[in-house]
C-alpha cells in the first residue's frame, strides 16, 4: 500500500449487489460498506460486468460491458475444452471486457483489486499479482460434486445447477442444464473443470477468500505442496434489524427463507415437505410453515398447494422482524449445497432457534448452545422441531443463537476479519 498516501479499492463483479435480495449480494455489499467505511466512497470503485450508471451507487461505479453471445459461445468452444476455463468462466469472458477492464484500471491505479470468484479472476493480470486478491465464495467444484452425489442418493432430486447464474447463459443452451442426462455429463466436466480454476487461484493470487472455513482448509490442503498459498475464511456482514426481544408463546409457527431459485433450496424444501412435514403435522396438528423467497417454480407452487393451509407461499419480504421474532425456528433442511448459509446468519441475528441438516449447517458452530439444532434423518429432524414448541427449550437455544451472532458475525466482528484479510494498514 502507499505510505501516507489515500489508498484505492477496485471491486471487479458480474453481479449487481443491490438490491441485497440473494446471498451472493449480501456478501459483495458488505465488502462495498466496508471499504466505504475505512476509505470513503471516492476510493472504492466497483467494476460491474454487463452493469449500467447508477446515481445513487453508493462507491464509484464503473460499467463493463457484457460479453456478447457470439463472443461467449467463441470461449466456450476455445477454452472449455483444453481446460482453460468452466463454462461458466467462459460464458462471461470476452476481449472486449478484458480491454475495457485494463483500460478502467489505468485510469484507476487502485492499490488493491479484487476480482469476485474464478468468473472474474481469469481477467486478472498476472503483472500485478502482489496488489490482488480472489473472492472465491464457496468451492464451485464442492457445489458441482454435492449435486451429482444428491442425485445418486436421492432418486427424486431436481437439480436446476444454473440457479441464478442462467442470465448469462444463451437461452438454446439452457435446457441441456436441466435434462438429467446432459446435465450429469456437464456437472462432472464442471466440477473438475472449476477445480482446476480453484487451484489456479490458490497459487496465483496474493490472497484467497472464501467464506466457510472448512472449505479453506479443504483448498489449501489441495495444493499443499505446489507453491506457497494464502487462503482464508471471511464472514459475510448480515445486518438484520436492531435486535428486539423474541415474543415466542409456543405456537408451532416454522419458516423457511431463502431464493427459491437456487437449487440446493428448492430441493430442500420439496424433500422437507414430503419426508419431514406430514410427521410434524401428525403430532402437531396446528402446526404451520411459511415459506419465503422469490423464484418460486410452477413444481414447488403444485407441491405447497397440496399441503392445504398448513404451509403458506409468501414471496420475498423486505423486513423479516415480525415474522422472525414470533416464529418457533427455521428450517433449513438442505440435501446438498456449499459454502455457508446466509439465512442462517439472518435467524442468529433476530435470535432465532434453527434446525438444521448438517449439509445446512456446515462452517457454524452447532448444539443447542450455539442456537443451530442438527438432525440428518426425517424423524429426528420432526423431533427437534417439536421439541422447538417448549417455550423454555425455545428460549435456551434462542439465547445461544444471538450469542453465536455476537462473537462472530456482528458488524464489529466481521470488521475486524476484513481488516486482517485486506490488510488496509
């Protein structure tokens, strides 16, 4: 960094973080009020991929342009299959962007640059790797692996792999991601492909964040030996509301929250109203579910309706307060997934008890006294929910949720991560 002198901050992004309606946005806002916070909004340049001028950004924003089909299809063929590159990689890779970015930079001369997971990271230049750091968010490779082993253990999983990466995805494509037998051959070309990227990552930047730190330690063992690696884990900065006492009467009142869209959610949700909810509703007749996220498909609308009233479809709701403060927990029922989930952060924050498969809870600190309940098998996990409904037991693990939230994920806590992780001084 320069002594004595102002320092910059570049931020390189496909993903637009306001509004902060998925996790992935949550994550890049965070990083935006951060580096607002230490350095000012003149200092901290934010370089969207595909993105438009906005007034009310609250750093400089820059606009890259997006890659054009044909020159995205162009990489596709050129670099997926010598290994340069994952689709997804290449999908958003482009001359052009890569022109435009070296050209933004000069006029930048930022101190640190950042370049958001390996879709960004192939544009870094390696000229100035002393100065760069990659987002990696969780292990692409993991996710892949975790969905191909949920759809041998799991007969009736539905993997929709794009999620919300599918905007830069060319529409004629699409559909090979979501018919069972090409989306199986593209996953395993995938998940090698990106943990070849990840690797490269590894050893190539300065720096490498993640946000679960079992999957640090998993990357840093995979290259052990290669070259000297720095990664480390970084908590996502989750902001709910000021925290106001929970008003938990013993009503066996239970939500899910979470962008339906994403497929580790929606299969949860389908698998946990299928093998979980009907043994709740048969000890608690009155019990009731609330699911919330947008992105809801046609499939989880049919499977919702043929729960009656017992479980209701909200869509996405700006302020959680009222419905986090009364509800008796979250269900967080995942079969496959990585990285570390957001809303589990968001229940902490309000104090809320969750119950949790050991998939969902992975990169926390788990028991009672840490607020998140685990329980893999259907009738255990009916179990934790049931026991939920005493109030006494409510307010126990209620109270070790807020206290997981304070040591680790409060503003104050995950400031002090970033200032070791960007090393700002």
């Amino acid at each position: 960094m320069k002594a004595g002198c102002a320092v910059s901050v570049m931020l390189m992004s496909a993903v637009d973080p306001y509004p902060t309606d998925a996790g992935k946005k949550v994550v890049l806002a965070g990083f935006v009020e951060y580096f607002r916070d230490r350095l000012g909004p003149r200092d901290v340049h934010y370089l969207l991929v595909g993105g438009q001028p906005q007034p009310e950004f609250p750093i400089t924003l820059h606009a890259l342009p997006r890659p054009s089909r044909k020159a995205a299809l162009a990489a596709v063929a050129g670099r997926v299959p010598t290994g340069r590159g994952t689709l997804q990689e290449s999908l958003l890779y482009s001359p052009e962007v890569s022109r435009a970015l070296a050209e933004t930079l000069d006029r930048i001369g930022p101190d640190l640059e950042i370049y958001d997971t390996i879709r960004m990271a192939q544009y870094a230049d390696g000229a100035h790797a002393n100065r760069q750091l990659c987002y990696l968010d969780d292990l692409f490779s993991e996710r892949y692996a975790a969905m191909l082993d949920a759809g041998d253990r799991y007969p009736d999983v539905k993997i929709r792999p794009l999620g919300n990466f599918a905007q830069h995805v060319p529409g004629p494509l699409r559909p090979l991601a979501d018919s069972r037998l090409p989306q199986r051959a593209l996953l395993r070309m995938e998940a090698a492909l990106a943990r070849r990227s990840e690797d490269r990552a590894a050893l190539r930047f300065r720096r490498n964040l993640l946000v679960n730190d079992g999957e640090a330690a998993r990357l840093a063992a995979r290259v052990a030996g290669r070259g000297a690696v720095d990664v480390m884990a970084v908590p996502p900065l989750v902001r709910p509301p000021t925290y106001r006492e929970r008003q938990y009467r013993g009503a066996p009142d239970f939500v899910f929250v979470g962008l339906l869209s994403l497929p580790h959610n929606e299969d949860g949700v389908r698998a946990f109203l299928a093998d979980v909810w009907p043994t709740v509703l048969t000890r608690m007749p009155a019990a009731r579910l609330r699911i919330i996220g947008r992105d809801c498909s046609r499939e989880l609308t049919e499977t919702v309706a043929r729960c009656g009233g017992s479980v209701t479809l909200e869509g996405y709701v700006d302020d959680l307060t009222e419905v986090l403060r009364s509800a008796s927990g979250l269900i967080n029922y995942l079969r496959f997934g990585s990285g570390i989930k957001l809303k589990v952060i968001e229940a902490l924050g309000r104090g809320l008890p969750v119950v949790s498969t050991g998939v969902g809870a992975d990169g926390f600190a788990t028991g009672a006294a840490n607020g998140i309940l685990v329980a893999d098998q259907p009738a255990q996990f009916a179990d934790a929910l049931c026991e939920l409904t005493d109030p006494g037991r409510n307010r126990a693990v209620s109270d070790g949720a807020r206290g997981q939230f304070e040591s680790t994920f409060a503003r104050e806590a995950v400031f002090a991560c970033y200032d070791q992780a960007f090393a700002l001084g």
